[in-house]
C-alpha cells in the first residue's frame, strides 16, 4: 500500500513514518503545502494522511485537489484536537477519516488499514482471484490453501494488480508504485521485468495460471481468474 503523508511537524512525521514502515507500507512525504502539491500532481497514491494546518496553505485545499485527481484514493485528516470545525469541513469536502493529535501509532495503522479496505477492496481484508488468496493484514498469499513466499515488492505488485482488476496497468505505474520518488534513479525497467518474471514463476510454480497478461508496448494486465 502507498500512503503520502503531509506533516509539518519532523519529529511527529518521522514518527509516522517509523510506524508505516514497520507495518511494510510504502511512504512519500511532504512538510508543506507546495510540496504536497508537486506530489498531488505527479503521483497516485492508496492514502492520503493530511495535516490540515500547514505553514504555507490549508490542508482543506489539499483535500480538494486530491478528491479532484484521486478520487479512488483515501483521505484521512490529522488535525488538532480542538479543531471540530475544521475535521467537520474536511469530511464535507470529501476526507473518509479524521485523526486527532495527540494519537496512537496503532490506533492510526488501524484506520489506515480499514479504509485500504474500504476503498479498494469493498471492507474484506481477503482477496481471492481465482485459485490465488491474499490476507492484506498479515501481507500472507495462498495458493490452493498452501503458502507462496514473495518478496516485498513481488506482494506489492500483486496486490497492485489485485485492488485494479480491470485496468493495463504501464511499466511506469508499477515503478512509481513500488520505488515513488526514487524511481527517477532507475536507468530502465528491468527491475521491473525482473519482479513481473519472478512473481508469476513463483504463482505458476504453486499451481496458479499465469496471473499477468502482457500488453504490447504498454505493459500489463491482471488475466481473468483460473
């Protein structure tokens, strides 16, 4: 899962960070509006974490720019405690949740995790496409009721392909989606055809067909269930 986190605050942000991390998320993060912004613009991502008072803009304003060019994605607000009016107009503008300071890393993880499901997989933590079974919240892949052992970025990218069933998803687009910002830093997609490679050697090995269609020049898309 891909979160963007806007937090001008570095230590409560590092500790977000820190958290996420350790519950195997991926995290971009932004201390200001502007940035935000740049990251609005370029990139997509599974949740928004947003922190409504900022040094240079409102995050009301970046809920709105988000709602216009994600409209698949969640948002959950970060706000003062005593900040009601505002949790109340950032739900209205269309946030799905609202955290309030001080909070538990847990209690975020938490929420964090119920609204991935909300969006993405219609509120069940299970997956099931075909012969093939993921349970996001213990990051565990089934085949046949027997486990498949997959890297990071292989269960990244299949649950990638699991929560966007119809779509032909680009090289560029998994890259983003699994390295961020620091795609920029790779000099091809190979690593790309290294992890679609290994990820469907390691479905069709436990018995799965080939879970991936590719499209030619494009890239790839998820095949109809087994």
């Amino acid at each position: 899962m891909k979160i963007h986190i806007t937090e001008d605050n570095s230590n409560l942000l590092s500790e977000i960070r820190k958290a996420l991390l350790s519950a195997d998320f991926f995290c971009d993060a932004s201390t200001c509006f502007e940035h935000a912004v740049e990251k609005i613009m370029l990139y997509s991502y599974d949740v928004f974490l947003v922190d409504i008072n900022l040094p240079d803009g409102s995050g009301l304003d970046l809920v709105e720019r988000i709602k216009e060019n994600h409209p698949q994605s969640g948002i959950i607000i970060i706000s003062a405690r005593d900040a009601i009016h505002q949790k109340i107009e950032g739900l209205d503008m269309g946030a799905d949740d609202y955290i309030a300071k001080p909070f538990d890393m847990g209690e975020l993880i938490a929420r964090v995790h119920a609204l991935f499901r909300r969006k993405k997989l219609d509120g069940s933590s299970s997956i099931k496409h075909g012969f093939i079974e993921v349970e996001t919240r213990k990051r565990e892949v089934m085949i046949k009721n027997r486990p498949v052992d997959l890297t990071r970025s292989e269960y990244d990218i299949l649950l990638f392909f699991l929560a966007n069933p119809t779509r032909v998803l680009t090289r560029e687009a998994i890259a983003e989606h699994i390295w961020g910002d620091n795609m920029d830093m790779a000099d091809s997609f190979d690593f790309i055809y290294s992890h679609i490679k290994n990820l469907r050697k390691k479905m069709i090995g436990s018995g799965a067909a080939d879970p991936l269609k590719s499209v030619y020049g494009v890239g790839y898309k998820l095949n109809p269930p087994d």
